[in-house]
C-alpha cells in the first residue's frame, strides 16, 4: 500500500510517516506540508490513500477533499477535532483519526483501506465481465444526519438540491434534510445521474422536470414531487433548448 501523508505540522508528520512505515505492506511515498501540493505530488506518485489533516494554512484538508471528490485516492483524515465527522462521511472517507493517532487507531485504518482496495479490485473483475453499466449506482450515496445519526440516501431517488448558508437541503424520505457536502461538488460527482444546474443555489435532476413556468417575472422548474427551482437568466436558453422549448 502507497500511502501520502500531508500534515502542516512537521513533527505530526513525521510521526504518522514513522507509524505507517511500520506496518507491514504499507510505503509512505510522500510527506507533504499543505494540500496545495498534493495534486502535483498524485501525478508524480501512485498513492493508495492519502492520510489528510484538516486543519492547515491555505486550503484546509476538507475544503481540498470536497473540492475534488470523487478524483482523489481514498482518503484518510487527520485531525485534532470531532466537529468535522459527519464532513468526512459527506465526502465518503475511509476513516477519521482524532490526534494523538494510536497505533492500534492507525492499523485498523490502514485495514480498512485494504478491504477497500480488495473491493474495488473484485468490482473492477466485475465490471471487465458484465461491462460499464454495472457502475451506474456508483457514487450516487447522499449523507444526512448529526454525529449522533448518519443516514444515507440515493441521489437517483431526490430530484433537487439546494444551498441554504452553508448548507445544502434536499427533501427525502418526506422530510427536509440537509448534507455539508457543496452544491459545486455535488454538480460535479452527481452529473452522470442527470442533475444540472439551473441557479447559483439550485442543482436539478434533469428527468424529474415537469414544467417551466414565468412567476413575477422570473422562470422556475416544477418537478415531479411537486417541488419548485428557480432558474437563473443565464442558465435558461439552454434549459429551454434541453427540454425542447427552442
């Protein structure tokens, strides 16, 4: 296993280099100080995992992970603080370490990305036999929920997303919820299901479209579960031109 380790504090770092070369099977290829080099040190590097801390100058270690989700190695986090669990679930982390990291905390990660990668190898035979239409529910898994309780949905089964502060809502199972994962990452890893953006604040499935309607003088989608979502003035025309409406 070839694992990065980046970690603005040198001595953390160091020892989280030490832990890992360790165990057995495990290679650390790299040991970086911010996230702004960790794309540069993927393309030199075929990393495994990537041991992330999330509290650093510049790009903080979760920001990086949401801004890239779904184009990193698994990922593991690293952090002095509890309050960003349900974070590293919404960007599907393997694991989340609290520091000081125990050895035994360390191996049972290191564990689990294995299983991971034995999975993703026994997915990959899978996909080589029945061809590419056996991943189409890959990635689809939405987190909702506090510390106390995580609960996961199916994007194909939600027809709209919307940013609320710094949130972002969507209504499922009846209810209103809400998941800390960005509208922006969202539009990029949920784009092969069909969503789009139609706002600044509004990301839709596209097959869930009934109607568009003027109200006030602005447009609006009306979906299938009768939700409504505005529609900016620059995404438009080509909304009109995807539903056939020149």
């Amino acid at each position: 296993m070839r694992a990065l380790v980046v970690d603005d504090e040198g001595p953390a770092r160091r020892r989280m280099a030490r832990m890992l070369e360790a165990l057995a099977g495990v290679a650390v290829v790299a040991e970086l100080e911010d996230a702004a080099a960790l794309l540069d040190a993927l393309a030199r590097h075929r990393a495994d995992v990537i041991f992330l801390d999330i509290c650093m100058p510049g790009i903080d270690g979760m920001s990086f992970a949401q801004g890239h989700a779904g184009r990193l190695p698994p990922v593991v986090f690293v952090t002095a603080h509890d309050r960003y669990a349900v974070s590293a679930f919404g960007v599907e982390a393997i694991d989340y370490l609290l520091k000081p990291v125990r050895p035994e905390r360390l191996a049972a990660a290191v564990e689990r990305v294995r299983r991971r990668m034995a999975d993703d190898a026994s997915a990959g035979a899978r996909l080589a036999e029945s061809g590419p239409s056996s991943l189409r529910g890959e990635g689809a898994r939405i987190v909702s929920g506090t510390r106390q309780l995580l609960e996961l949905f199916d994007a194909r089964e939600i027809t709209r997303f919307w940013a609320s502060d710094k949130y972002t809502l969507f209504r499922a199972a009846g209810a209103e919820r809400l998941t800390e994962e960005p509208l922006t990452a969202l539009e990029e890893r949920l784009a092969r299901f069909g969503f789009v953006r139609v706002h600044r604040a509004e990301l839709v499935r596209s097959d869930a479209v009934r109607a568009l309607r003027l109200v006030d003088g602005h447009y609006e989608l009306c979906l299938t579960d009768g939700q409504c979502a505005r529609v900016s003035r620059r995404a438009l025309p080509a909304i009109r031109a995807a539903l056939g409406l020149g």
